[in-house]
C-alpha cells in the first residue's frame, strides 16, 4: 500500500483507513481550513503529487467527497470545491435545526447510560481543546458529538439527513468558531446541553440544540 504524505503536522491515526480514505480525509481538512478555497479547481496532477498518491485512490476520494456535497464537477473546470449561497447555509442551517431538535427528544428517551457517558466524554475533551484554543480537533470532536448524538436517537432516516448537512457544512461550520466570543457562547450552549442530557430532558434538549443549530448562523452569515 502507498504511503500518505500528510498536508498537516498534526498526527492523525490513520493507519487503519483504505489509502483512498485518507486521502479523503487529508483534503476534507484542507478545505476545512481553506487552503482549498470554496469555487477553486482542485488540481487533481499536482495535489495527488504533493500527497505522494497515484490518481486511483485521489479519484475515489473526490468521489467521496462529492457524494458529500464538498465537491462537484464541472464541464468547463473539472473538480472544483463546492460554493454555497448565504441562502444555501441558511436554509441548511434551518432544516438541521429542526432534525436535531428531534433528536435531542429522542436521545433522552432511547439512548443507554454508556451512550449518554460517551456523548459526556466527548464534551469533556472538547473542553480541552477549547482552553488550549485548538480549534481543529476541537472542531472534529464537536461534529463528532453531534454525529453520535443523532445516531443515539435511533432513528436511521434522522442520522442519515443529519450526517448529509452536516457534511456539507463543515467548512462553515468551521469559520463560525473563528471569533473568540463565538465559539466561546457555542460551548456554553454545549454545556447546556449536558445538563439536559444528564437529566434526560429531551424537551429541553431539543430546544437548546435547535438554538444552538440557528445561532450557528449568526456566527457566519459576515461571511457572506
């Protein structure tokens, strides 16, 4: 099997993926953070090159990614990072609220006690990475949390929507963290959370996390 040669310095335990995986995961990260820019040409010779992979696996990973909604193709540009309207991310944004509010209910009335522990443990090394100000991984465990939080609700068509939008706005999502006082007011909200969680309140829940989904909006809607 290749080996990847990793865009970023951050270790990554990757050793268990299909090559194509991470090569997936390693360009998700790198539009994630920007370095590939919503609109611009993914430059399948030269990117495969400098991640030290064959056009096979960079090809299947593209393939991913665009059943992810991160990337599309286009005729006159080949694959290029999906761009999204303010009207795209707020209508997103709207529908993702309702489909969590809903599983907020349901987390508390179907989840076992070692699901909600490990929805708990999640938040705790969130916690971490948000007094180290490290954004990225704190990043990846928040959708994480999220993720499973919707998968403990039980319901397939639910985790299966959820996990469709939140894919799509990953990037967003991700620059809704990068003022301050924002992400600081996203993780109080996550507090929130945990606290109804632990008391299985799923009314509450599911109106903190529909709040918290809509918030989501103010804290990125500058950007466009």
């Amino acid at each position: 099997m290749q080996e990847l040669t990793v865009h970023s310095a951050r270790p990554v335990a990757i050793e268990k993926l299909a090559l194509h995986d991470q090569v997936a995961n390693q360009i998700r990260d790198m539009i994630i953070e920007g370095y590939l820019k919503p609109g611009s040409r993914i430059d399948e010779v030269a990117l495969a090159n400098e991640l030290g992979v064959s056009r096979t696996p960079f090809r299947e990973a593209l393939r991913t990614l665009a059943a992810e909604g991160l990337v599309v193709s286009q005729r006159s540009k080949g694959c290029v990072v999906r761009e999204f309207t303010a009207k795209d991310v707020q209508d997103m944004l709207e529908f993702l609220a309702h489909i969590e509010k809903l599983a907020g209910r349901l987390v508390c009335q179907k989840a076992s006690d070692a699901e909600i522990d490990n929805l708990l443990a999640i938040h705790e090394q969130m916690l971490e990475f948000w007094n180290k100000r490290d954004r990225m991984p704190y990043y990846k465990l928040n959708q994480q949390f999220h993720s499973k939080l919707s998968l403990y609700a039980g319901n397939g068509a639910l985790s299966e929507t959820q996990a469709n939008l939140q894919a799509r706005l990953k990037r967003i999502r991700f620059m809704g963290n990068q003022d301050t006082d924002f992400w600081d007011d996203a993780v109080s909200e996550h507090q929130d959370m945990i606290d109804a969680l632990k008391a299985r309140d799923g009314d509450r829940l599911g109106s903190i996390l529909e709040e918290h989904i809509l918030n989501s909006w103010m804290r990125v809607k500058h950007l466009f």
